[in-house]
C-alpha cells in the first residue's frame, strides 16, 4: 500500500494537519494483514 502523506494520511487540502480517517483504518487492516505500507 502507497500512501500519500500530505494529502490523506497526514493531512487533508480541507483541514490541515488532520488525516481522512477512513485511510488510516484501511492502512491499519492493510498492516495488520500483512501488507507492506509505504508512503511517497
């Protein structure tokens, strides 16, 4: 899994400084089921 760190799983254009939480859960089954997670 790539991830996207300023835009998605840091971060959002909409509310800086804050990650879209429906990434973070994919990312954390991703993980935990593993697959290796990257971010670009």
């Amino acid at each position: 899994m790539v991830l996207d760190i300023d835009n998605s799983s840091l971060a959002t254009h909409y509310d800086k400084g804050k990650p879209v939480q429906a990434i973070l859960k994919a990312t954390k089954y991703a993980h935990q089921h593993g697959a290796a997670v990257l971010f670009a």
